[in-house]
C-alpha cells in the first residue's frame, strides 16, 4: 500500500473537523433563516409552518449541543462524553429525541401535503394551524417518553479494557441492536422516503382528479416539492451511517486487525460527517426549489442590512452637523475682532 490506514483516520479526522465545523456555521446560519421566514406573515398562517419551524428549532440547537461534541470526540480524539456519566446520558438521550422528533414532524408533514388536497372536507380540516400545535406537542412528548428517556437511564459510561478509559454506550445490548438493525435502517433511511413518496402519489392523484386545482394555494405546492427534495437528501445522508452502525452491531464479537479496525473507523467518521449534513441543508433546498422563499429570504437579508446602514449614519450626520457650526464660530470670532479694532 502506498499509505497507511492510520493516514485513512487522519485524513477523515481532519474532514470531520473542518468540515463539520463549517457545516454547524452554515447549518445554524440556515435554521435561524428558516425560524424567520416561517414565522412572519403571510408563511406563518399555513398550518405546515409550524412543523418547518419546530424542524428548524430543533436543528439549530441539534449542531452546537451535540454534533460539536461529537467533532471534540471523533476529530480531536477529546472524549467529553467519558468525563461525566451526566453529560453522557444527557448527550445520549437529547441526541435519540431531537433525530426522532424530526423523523415524527417529517411524518407529520408528509400527512398535511396529503390532507390538504384531500376530496374529503373531514381530512382536510386536520389540516390546520391548531391540529399542527396539538400534534407538535404529542408527537415531541411521545418522542421523549418512549425514546428519548429510556435513552437516559440505559446509557452510562462503562470502563473500556483495563487501561481505565471509558466509553458512553448503553447497558442494554438489546437496545444497540434494535438501534442498529430497525431504528437506523428504517426510521432514518427507507421509512421516511417510503412515507413521502405515498403521499406525494396521493396528493398528485388528489389533484390530478379534481375539476378545480386551484384551491390549492401556490405555496402548497412549493412546499411540497421543497418536503420531497429534503427527505430524498436526507435518506441520502443516513444511508451510509446505518449501514456503518449495523456492520459494526453484526460484526461485534468479530476480531479485527489494526489495518481493518482503522478502515472501519475511516468510514464510521466520514459517515458521521455526511449523516449531519440533514441538519445544514434544509434551508438551501428550500431557497434552491422555492421562489417564495427566496423572496422572503432576500426581504429579511435586505432588512438586517438596512438596520445595519440605520446604526451607521447618525454618526456621518452628526459630523456633518458639527462643520456649520465651527464655521459660525470662526465667523462669530472674526466679527468681534473687528469690532474692538
């Protein structure tokens, strides 16, 4: 080999770091734009904003809170999470909630596409900025309750070999193994695509077999193929993290060499980096497929810029301000002096 494979590991380090240092700028850069835009006028009354904001929260605070300790621990091999078994449960069980209560406000916005073009007034009354609300909060209490918490009490660190190290997992091994093998594979990868494909097919049905299509409003429509473009680049993203995961589940008992054990680890980081990309993406697919939210994005850019302009020219204009005055004085002094000559 014209290299090692522990070059392999530094240069996926080096990625994970530069890389995923950029990709918490840009994606809390992008969030904050998508809490902006979703919560003015006229976006903020469609009922679908409410998810896009809640997604928007959660991702904002997703990347510092625990996507920077994971570049600490992976990239510059500083393990926060072995320091404290508090810090670990709470990174653990923070980390499950937040990628599952994405995955259910998906879910929930794949259903509102589908109930808003519905025939049925029934179905498409559930479409609404209350019931948007009402399943926001079951769906984030659901999330924590039946993940998020048993996430908190079965992690803890647990010594690693006899040289005193120790790693943040859980205390279950049926737990990884149902992480790896069905919440992974399937919540993060086939099921969210899967979902948003059968009700795009329903709603085009819905649509195509109406006499009038225009009771769907045009950004409806924008934020349906916006919704369909981050789920594919989503399932994208989570693809090569499952299936790293569930090699890794499969394979545990397996005895590895150095140069295989670092092969490994060379994928496991470099699918840690794309896996993240999820939560930095959302609002460039958005301003990419929509010119609504291009307009809206360009009116609040433009507005920080001119507040920005409104800081700046009390200044110039209290300096031209202080010109006429000095000249009046000068005046003022030069008349007296004749005066008394």
């Amino acid at each position: 080999m014209f290299f090692s494979t522990v070059t392999l590991v530094l240069v996926a380090r080096q990625i994970l770091i530069y890389g995923g240092l950029l990709m918490i700028f840009i994606g809390m850069f992008g969030s904050l734009m998508i809490i902006l835009i979703f919560s003015r006028n006229p976006l903020n009354q469609n009922p679908c904003s409410i998810y896009i904001t809640v997604n928007g929260i959660l991702s904002f605070l997703f990347l510092p809170f625990y996507y920077l300790p994971n570049i600490l621990t992976f990239g510059f091999q500083i393990n926060l999470l072995a320091l404290n078994t508090s810090f670990c449960k709470f990174q653990m069980s923070y980390a499950i909630f937040t990628v599952t209560s994405s995955f259910i406000i998906n879910c929930f916005i794949s259903f509102d596409r589908y109930a808003i073009s519905s025939r049925s007034a029934r179905i498409r009354s559930l479409s609404s900025r209350k019931m948007s609300l009402y399943l926001v909060v079951i769906g984030l209490v659901s999330a924590w309750c039946f993940i998020g918490l048993p996430a908190a009490i079965l992690f803890e660190n647990v010594p690693l070999g006899s040289n005193g190290s120790y790693v943040c997992t859980s205390k279950s091994t049926m737990f990884l193994l149902i992480a790896a093998l069905v919440y992974y594979p399937i919540l993060e990868g086939v099921l969210p695509i899967v979902l948003a494909i059968y009700f795009w097919y329903l709603t085009r049905k819905h649509i195509r077999t109406l006499n009038n299509q225009q009771f769907i409003r045009r950004f409806d429509t924008h934020i349906t193929r916006m919704f369909m473009f981050q789920v594919i680049a989503n399932a994208i993203a989570s693809v090569p993290f499952a299936t790293i995961n569930l090699y890794r589940s499969l394979t545990i008992q397996v005895i590895r060499s150095e140069d295989q054990e670092n092969i490994v680890q060379f994928f496991r980081v470099i699918a840690i980096c794309l896996f993240y990309i999820q939560y930095c993406t959302d609002f460039y697919i958005y301003i990419i497929t929509s010119s609504e939210i291009r307009g809206q994005a360009r009116r609040i850019l433009c507005c920080w810029h001119q507040r920005w302009n409104d800081r700046v020219v009390p200044v110039r204009t209290l300096a031209v301000l202080v010109l006429p005055t000095d000249k009046t004085n000068t005046t003022r002094n030069s008349a007296e002096n004749k005066i008394h000559t």
